[in-house]
C-alpha cells in the first residue's frame, strides 16, 4: 500500500502509468468496470480516462443507488406523493429522479403542494414527524450496504420511542446478488473489478473474495483518489498479465477483511434480505433488504400497500445498459440531445454518482 504523500507525487503516478503501460504489452485489451458511484465521478473528474493506455477501458457498473431504482417504483412513489396527508422525505438526487414521464419527479410534486421534504439523513426524516404529527411521514431509503446501517438505527430509534407517523420504503440493495447477476448475463464481457471502497467498509475487503475464488476474475477494493484509482488498476492490470485473480485490498486506511462488525449488526437486527428489482438487472433474489417481521409497523411497502406496477422504461433511455456496462453514455442517442441535467429522462444523468452525469460534466 502506498502512502498518501506518495499518491500526491506526480513522479511517483508517472511510475504507476509507465507500469501499467508495460503490463498491457502482456494483456491486450481489457475491460475493467468500478461498481461505484464515486468512483464513477472520481474518474470522470480526474481525467483518468485520458491518461491510460488506449487498450485498457473503464466501464460503469451497478453502483449508482438512485440510477438502479426502476422507473416504475418511482412512478408508484409519485402517485403517493399525491395524498395530502402523507410527507415524502429523502435525499435530494432521488427528489430529482423522473418515472417513466419525464415531466415528473417529487421536486416537481413539491412544487404543486404536495409534501415533499429533501433530508441529508433517515435521522433528518425522523425529526420531520415529530414536526409534523398531522402528516403520516415516509423515507425513502434507497442505497446499499453503505447507508443501510444509518436506516437500521432510525428504525430502532422510531420503534423504542413507538412513532406512530413515520415509516420506511426500504430500497435499499445488496451488492453481491447484483454482481453475480451481471457477471452470468450472457452479454457480460469484464475482466476485471473496481470494488467499492465504501461499501466494504461496511462489508469488509472479504465480500468480495467469490469474485477471484467463483469467477477467477481479479478484484480490487479502491479507494477514491486519483492515485487510489490508478494504483488499484495497476493491480487489476497486474493480476491479468500474471493469469493469477485474486481479491486485493488497497483501501487498508479504512477498510478490513471483517468489515465494521457494528453496522453489520444494526442491519442484521432490523432487515432480512428479499427479492429486489433493479433497473437494467431485473429481478434478483435476496438482492434487496425488507424490515423484519418486528417492525413491521414501520413498514412503508406494508403501510400504503405499496406495489409499483408492471416495469417500464422510457423510451429511447439507456440507463439500463449504461448501468450493465453494455453501452456509454454517449451511446444514448439522448444524451446532451434531449436529455441534461437541467433536462434529465433516466436517473444516470441526475444522481451525483450517474454515468451519464459524469461524462457531461468532465469528459465530453
């Protein structure tokens, strides 16, 4: 693991490129995918992209929360939006996120009157049902196994203090049962991963030993700086040279082998994990996190009879294929045409964490 000072050292990044360049002469063309957000947006904003050899391609996976949250969920949470006596809280990206019609998102319901309230923290939504006791105040918890411990413990907190108009609209995901998805789908052509260092701070470096050990396909968790980046594909780049996958964790400043054994626990005592569907994914089992039976009461799918209809995407959009690494943003025939962040029509041009927000900022 090298140190910060020297991931700051432009001689030493040099010697990182010079390395990599050397080891693609053994490779050939490969294809290595970040199943990030941020590091989607860190490579984007660094220029990496620029600066690698041409044989190497970065792809943008599944890591987006608000990009794999189907559009027909979204439609159903704008159809709830709708009811005056119920407030909708959640972080701001997803406020910005269109269903199928893009002239819809909750900013806009907001602007109607309805109730709709943008919080940084499920603790934050928590609070707006002490503000609000008229209102039957639901958070949309969308994220992966990063933001789930956060959840869990507002769900403890609204059940020992018994709050009776506030509930949870669990969507939030599970990495692994998505990867495994994407690496069995007929059109999966990888060779390599980015592994998340946020979420393996939560699941520890080892959640993602069945990569190397399952798929022989070599792992890296990373870390978000420039040089964290290049270090990790440098790696990855060495593993495919050698023949020899492996998990290797380079993120050792924050993440170990066992994970955080704290958060684990808070969400293993509020969720147990269920069906889930993701945009581009479809279905996937135990790839999602449901409220246990205890808790039912703060249940938002249980509490409104919450159940999206029939899946649809709209057309022309392919955030789907962004998302499974099977097309660019700039393969979109809406991209920077009709659709920008001023204009989105799918979530990867509205999160922070989107591809397609990404590549319209920095790269094209």
């Amino acid at each position: 693991m090298l140190y910060e000072k020297e991931f700051k050292s432009p001689q030493k990044t040099q010697q990182i490129l010079a390395r990599v360049e050397e080891l693609t002469e053994k490779t050939g063309s490969i294809r290595l995918m970040e199943i990030c957000g941020t590091h989607t947006m860190s490579i984007a904003r660094t220029g990496i992209k620029s600066i690698l050899p041409s044989s190497i391609r970065l792809l943008s996976g599944p890591g987006c929360p608000v990009c794999v949250t189907p559009a027909n969920v979204i439609d159903s949470i704008l159809s709830l939006a709708e009811d005056p006596h119920i407030l909708i809280a959640s972080y701001g990206d997803l406020l910005r996120v269109p269903g199928t019609d893009p002239e819809e998102n909750l900013l806009l319901k907001k602007a109607k009157g309805a109730h709709v309230e943008m919080v940084y923290s499920p603790m934050d939504a928590l609070e707006l049902s002490y503000a609000y006791p008229q209102l039957d105040v639901l958070f949309l918890g969308v994220g992966f196994e990063t933001t789930a411990p956060g959840t869990a413990a507002c769900i403890l907190k609204a059940a020992e203090e018994q709050v009776k108009n506030f509930s949870v609209l669990s969507l939030l995901k599970k990495t692994e049962p998505a990867l495994r998805s994407l690496i069995t789908a007929e059109d999966f052509a990888v060779d390599g991963f980015l592994c998340p260092g946020h979420v393996a701070a939560v699941t520890g470096s080892d959640a993602f030993a069945f990569l190397p050990r399952e798929f022989h396909l070599p792992a890296v968790v990373s870390g978000f700086d420039a040089a964290d980046l290049l270090y990790s594909i440098l790696e990855l780049t060495h593993m495919l040279a050698v023949h020899r996958p492996a998990l290797v964790n380079t993120y050792t400043r924050l993440v170990r082998p066992e994970g955080n054994p704290l958060a684990q626990e808070y969400i293993n005592a509020v969720f147990q994990t269920c069906e889930s569907t993701w945009r581009g994914l479809g279905t996937i089992v135990d790839s999602g996190y449901t409220l246990r039976d205890q808790y039912r009461q703060w249940d938002a799918w249980e509490k409104f009879h919450f159940r999206p209809s029939s899946n649809a995407e709209h057309p022309g959009c392919r955030c789907a294929q962004v998302i499974r690494g099977v097309a660019s943003p700039l393969d979109c025939p809406l991209f920077k045409t009709v659709c920008s962040p001023a204009h989105p029509i799918g979530p990867c041009m509205v999160s922070s964490e989107g591809a397609c927000a990404a590549a319209y900022q920095y790269e094209v």
